[in-house]
C-alpha cells in the first residue's frame, strides 16, 4: 500500500463526513477523479466506510456519504432525534419519520420511477400522510387506550388524526410545533432542511443532489419496507370489506 494513496483515501473520507461535495465538476474534483482512477484508493475507502458502518452512494457524477442502519457514531438515536426535531414522545416521533416517508414518495414510488418533481409544499404533504394513515383509522373507535399507547401505525394515525390541520396561521406564517398538521409537517422539513436534503424557496421544498441519491439507493437497498407495510394493511382492509358485502 501506497502512503500517498492512503493519504487520498482519507481526504476523501474527511472531505465527506464533514458534509464537502465531491463532484466531478465541483472543488474537489481532483478527489472524485482519484477515487475512481485509482483502485487502491477505491479500495481503501470502501474499507473504512464498511468498518465505519458507512455507505456511499453517487448521483449525477457526485459522492455522498450516509450513516448505515443501527450507526450509533454517525447516526442518530430516537432519544437525541428527539430532542433535534423538537418532539417529546416516541409516537410523535414515528410521525415524523411518516412524513418523511410520504415526503420520499412523492418523489419516487418504487425503484423503477426515478421521475422527480421539482418541489413540493406542506399542503402537498398533509393530503398525502391523511390518505395513507386512514386506513389505520377506518376503526378508530373500537382501539382501546392500551392499543392507542403502543408504538404502531395505529398510534401514529391516532395522533395525526386528532390534530387540527392548521392553527388559523396563514401559510406563509406556518411555525414548526406539535401545535396542527401543517406545523408538524414544518417541523419534519426543518430537520430535512439541516440535513441537507432539502432547500426552501417562497415556502416551497427542493430536494437537493443529496436526497435524490439517498433515495434512490433506498429502494434499491430496502424496497420500500414500510410500503410494504401500508399495501398489506390496505390489502387486509379491502378483503374485509369483501367479506362484510358478500354477508350481506
């Protein structure tokens, strides 16, 4: 092993974990180009980042680093994701990551549809989480209180159903709190903004490079496990109605 290739390995990595683009077309191109010409480098840095529970993914000729699943150093727990977000409970955590969920799937609705739009706004996200949360709250009245604490999509659709969609505020006067729809859905894309994963323009989201190649590698990685979830429920709540008409 070269001590200059290790040396380029590790501007890499540090280039990346301290949130730097590496594009070919950006300022450190150079590092783009010598993690793709150089296979020891190449090597080397696939070796920390697995070490590291690290992945790397590239969009659009451009290098993007993300924590792997369970990444205690780099990743965030439910408890400090808690207290970055601004939310108290774990179900309105689970909320949060629903959003966001949604939010994915508004641009992409599996592997095979890399079409993106070009942004989306807070009304946008509101109809989409009411409409796969309903299927969760079809029943409401039959859950029991000790259902309504369990940490499910049961909980999560509780608690968006029982909030106001807005607080009266204009649109553009939306504030990030636990308070309605609209400002939970503000709250989520603050944290999204910070990440680095989207951008605000006249309170319209943009998804930046970096979200786009996140997402993608999601599918291809995950298959979309909570869908999966979702189309079952669906799945179980339309063979129900089925079985009710043929009763009748």
């Amino acid at each position: 092993m070269e001590i200059k290739n290790l040396e380029k390995a590790i501007d890499i990595y540090a280039k990346l974990i301290t949130g730097e683009d590496i594009k070919r077309d950006g300022a450190n191109a150079n590092l783009y180009d010598d993690y793709y010409e150089n296979a020891e480098i190449y090597e080397i840095v696939g070796i920390m980042l697995k070490k590291l529970n690290l992945s790397l993914y590239e969009y659009k000729e451009g290098l993007y680093l993300s924590a792997g699943e369970g990444n205690r150093v780099f990743g965030y727990t439910n408890e400090e994701l808690k207290k970055y977000i601004g939310v108290r409970y774990n179900k309105e955590l689970y909320l949060c990551y629903f959003i966001i969920y949604e939010i994915l799937l508004l641009f992409y609705s599996d592997s095979a549809s890399y079409q993106f739009k070009e942004y989306v706004k807070i009304e946008n996200v509101i109809e989409e989480v009411g409409k796969a949360l309903s299927v969760f709250t079809r029943d409401i009245a039959v859950y029991s209180a000790e259902e309504e604490q369990q940490e499910s999509f049961q909980a999560v659709a509780l608690l968006w159903d029982e909030l106001p969609t807005s607080t009266g505020e204009e649109q553009e006067d939306i504030r990030a709190s636990r308070a309605s729809k609209a400002s939970f859905v503000k709250l989520t894309f603050n944290f999204l903004v910070a990440e680095n994963l989207f951008v605000e323009v006249n309170r319209r989201y943009y998804p930046t490079e970096r979200f786009k190649a996140v997402v993608e590698h999601y599918f291809e990685e995950y298959r979309g496990q909570i869908y999966d979830v979702l189309a079952q429920k669906k799945t179980e709540d339309k063979v129900e109605k089925g079985n009710d008409y043929a009763k009748h």
